[in-house]
C-alpha cells in the first residue's frame, strides 16, 4: 500500500546526482507537486483510506499472521501509525497555510534523506508504555533466594551441621530469618523498575496438602521436609508483602501455580502477561498472550542456539523468555502439551509416575503426533495384531521411535491418565473469577516498606 510518505515523495522527486539529495525545483512547484486543491482532496483521501485499511487490518487474523509479528505487537505498531495519520489529519488546517505560503513566495528548497531524525527502537516512540502485568511465583523465587545465601546448608548432613548453617544465615535484630526475603526483594524491585511493570501479583504455596493429594496421596510424597528457616519466611514474607500493598494470592487447597495460571486465564486477553518463575510445569501456560520468564542457569547457551543475542532483548538477566515458538523449537511439542508429557514422562520432583520406563524421546513424537494422551489411547488400543505391527513400523520409520512403548502404555494407562490430573494447572479458581485488574495495578507503598526494612535490618534496601 502506498503510504503518504511514498506519496508525497513520489511527486517532488527529481534527483540532482546524488543518491541522497532531491531537490525541489520552482518547475516542479509551478507544473506538477503542489495544484493546492488535488493535493489537499488526494491527501485527505490517502489518510482516510489508509486509516480505515489500518482498522479492518487490526481485527484480521490472517492479515495479523502474514505480518510475521505477534499479534501484540502488529496491534501496537499499527495502532501508532494509525495514530499519526489521524493527528495529521486534525490538523492539516494549520500545515496547509504554511504550505500555501511557501508555494506563494516559489521558493526552491532542498532535502536530504540525512536530516531525518534516526530513532532508536529502545525509545519511546509510542507515546504511553504498554502495561505489562508480571506474576511472580513466590514460592519459587523465596526458595531460590534462601538457598542462595545459604551455601553451608547445602553441603550439611547432620542436624547438627545444619543448626550450625542455620547461625549463618541473615537475621532481623528481633532474631527473624530474613536471608530469603532480602534476596527476594533485592531480585523483585530492580525487576519492576527495569521492566517498566504496571500490574502485579505474587502466587505462593502455603501447604503439600491440596487437591492433588486427594487424586494421588503421594503426590509430592518424596520432598524432603523444609527447613525452619525457610518456612518462618514465607509466613513473614506474605505478611510484608500484604502490608505494602503487593496483592498475594495463596490457599492451602491450591498451589501457586493454580493461582497463576487463572490469572493468566482471565486476564491475558487483557493485558500482556509475563510469568517469573524456575519451574517448567508454568510452560503449559505460555501463549501468544502470555510469555514466561523462566529463571535458568542454561539462558544464555538457550539464546545463542537460537541465534539471538540476550543483550539485544529487554529481558532479565538470567531467564529465558519462552514464547509458543521456542516452546516448540525446545520441547518439541505445544505448551499445553507439556501437560501430557508430564502424563507419559512423570515427574520426579513432584512424584508424579508417569507411564514407567517410557521417555521424552518416545513421548514427544507421539504427544506431537497425537495432540494428546486422550488420542494417543484412541489409536493403540483394541488392536489386531495385524494392525498393531502396522504401528509399531509407523512408530519406527515414521515417528523415529526405535524401541517401541505400545507394551508399557497399555500397561500403565491408569497412571497416565491420574499423573495427567496431576499436571494440569488449574486455571478456574473462583476467588479469581471477580478480580478486576485495576486491583492489581502496582501501587507498593514505599513508606510502609522503607519502615519495615529498617525494622528487619535490611536497610539497603531501602528506597530513598
């Protein structure tokens, strides 16, 4: 399409030899640019069709998906476009009379493409910034940041090597546990600010015992019980967090990862999302709406694979920004899927079984194949034996599946089926339903937290 820039220069360009300069000469001027009333109708008419083509584009999907863009972006780029045009509509009263007075006085003027004004990608060109609503997996970032400070208690063994591990770790003058939360704040406030983040939650675990031990009792069965010092902070730090006005959403029924994944479902329409966390079962919830930030030692190598240089994007420091795409490209299935590989591949850390002795490299070219557990059984099952050497030479030569799992599927099909329920993050919790998200717009009360530093001892954190 040809915009108004193209417009405008197409009927003034005469090249004077050089591949920079036009010139516009009192021949032009007279003879063809500037018959005041046609370029008046022909440039309204440019910016009035220009700006409805803009709109219908907007709400197009395959326009959107041609693009190449996310959505969000396509949405924002052209909305600034649009923008501009309807400004220069409004006032081209004023920009008329000057026109009108340079053609009356002919005078000849030169341009050069060197005086346009180069814009960094990084400014503001945009006017207000995008909101961008951040959801912090607390629990995980508390763990992370307590066992960051507490070297000597990774390596003790006996009690009393730990109780001696405990003596180092940081401290309130009251004698509270504070390592834990002085990290975690450390890594939360420079994250807001440097993100320019404009709406906040923070989702903690509060108890192992939620619904999920009611599918499986053993689910989590296998975790080791967590040290005082840990658990005293996480009371501590909802406490701190509430009373500086950062909104915390934890339930003894619901894990953390329940509370974020039905913010992201009721919201990420709304408002983009970004998910900071460690732990991969967030995946399942990354969508064209919905990025995830996920804190990982192996960042920087996951950038270079993918050829992109990590100082080049606006992301923290030490996490992955996982969009649909590199979902794909590093799991090789869909986001949502993760929840079925879960199902054959179990979980570990979470005591979750699984289909025994069936892995990733089985799974994921049948979950990619399949779509899901649901269709994988709807395709294996009540075969003939006839059929069933069929698809075990399509698992080989077409799916590159060497050792066949058909025996073991079919074998633990009803722990596929529980260790799936068990995967799934719920994304329904109805204490979410009636959120508004102008409830979750940051507001931290700065006083109040500066006040409670300085009663932990950790005054420099302290915002001045």
């Amino acid at each position: 399409m040809e915009n108004l820039f193209d417009f405008l220069e197409k009927k003034i360009k005469i090249e004077n030899g050089t591949e920079n300069e036009i010139q516009i000469t009192e021949e032009v001027v007279e003879t063809e640019v500037f018959n005041i009333e046609i370029a008046k109708k022909e440039i309204d008419e440019k910016h009035l069709k220009y700006l409805q083509e803009l709109k219908d584009a907007l709400v197009n999907e395959e326009t959107v998906k041609s693009s190449g863009l996310e959505k969000r972006d396509y949405i924002r780029l052209n909305s600034y476009v649009g923008s501009r045009l309807d400004t220069d509509l409004r006032g081209k009263s004023s920009a008329r009379k000057n026109i009108e007075a340079e053609l009356e006085s002919n005078k000849t003027q030169a341009f050069s493409i060197d005086q346009l004004e180069a814009v960094s990608i990084d400014e503001d060109i945009f006017g207000d910034k995008e909101d961008k609503f951040l959801i912090v997996d607390g629990s995980s970032l508390l763990s992370t940041s307590f066992y960051a400070t507490a070297r000597d208690l990774l390596f003790a063994k006996t009690d009393e090597q730990k109780e001696f591990a405990y003596t180092k770790l940081m401290m309130s003058p009251d004698g509270e546990y504070t390592n834990g939360i002085y990290m975690f704040f450390k890594t939360l406030l420079p994250l807001l600010k440097n993100q320019d983040i404009t709406h906040l939650a923070v989702v903690m675990d509060r108890s192992r015992d939620t619904f999920r031990r009611e599918i499986d009792s053993q689910y989590k069965a296998n975790r080791s019980e967590t040290p005082h010092p840990l658990k005293s902070q996480f009371k501590l730090l909802t406490e701190l967090l509430q009373e500086i006005n950062i909104p915390v959403f934890s339930h003894c029924n619901y894990e953390a990862d329940d509370f974020a994944g039905s913010l992201v479902k009721k919201f990420e329409k709304d408002i983009p999302i970004f998910l900071h966390t460690k732990d991969e079962d967030y995946i399942q919830l990354v969508s064209q709406y919905t990025r995830l930030w996920m804190v990982t030692g192996k960042a920087e190598d996951m950038y270079s694979e993918i050829g992109i240089d990590r100082t080049n994007l606006n992301v923290p420091r030490g996490v992955f920004e996982y969009t649909p795409n590199y979902v794909k490209h590093f799991k090789g299935i869909e986001p949502i899927q993760i929840i079925d590989a879960k199902a054959i591949e179990g979980d570990k850390s979470d005591n979750i079984k699984g289909v025994k002795n069936v892995g990733p490299v089985s799974s994921r070219p049948l979950i990619a194949h399949y779509g899901s557990i649901e269709e994988i059984y709807n395709n294996i099952e009540n075969l003939d034996s006839k059929s069933e050497k069929e698809l075990l030479v399509f698992f080989k030569e077409t799916l590159g599946i060497k050792r066949s799992p058909l025996k073991n599927l079919l074998l633990y099909k009803e722990d596929a089926f529980i260790s799936k329920k068990l995967a799934t993050i719920k994304t329904d919790i109805e204490e979410v339903q009636d959120l508004h998200l102008a409830k979750l717009a940051l507001d931290i009360n700065y006083n109040i937290m500066n006040k409670r530093f300085e009663n932990l001892g950790m005054n420099s954190l302290i915002k001045k």
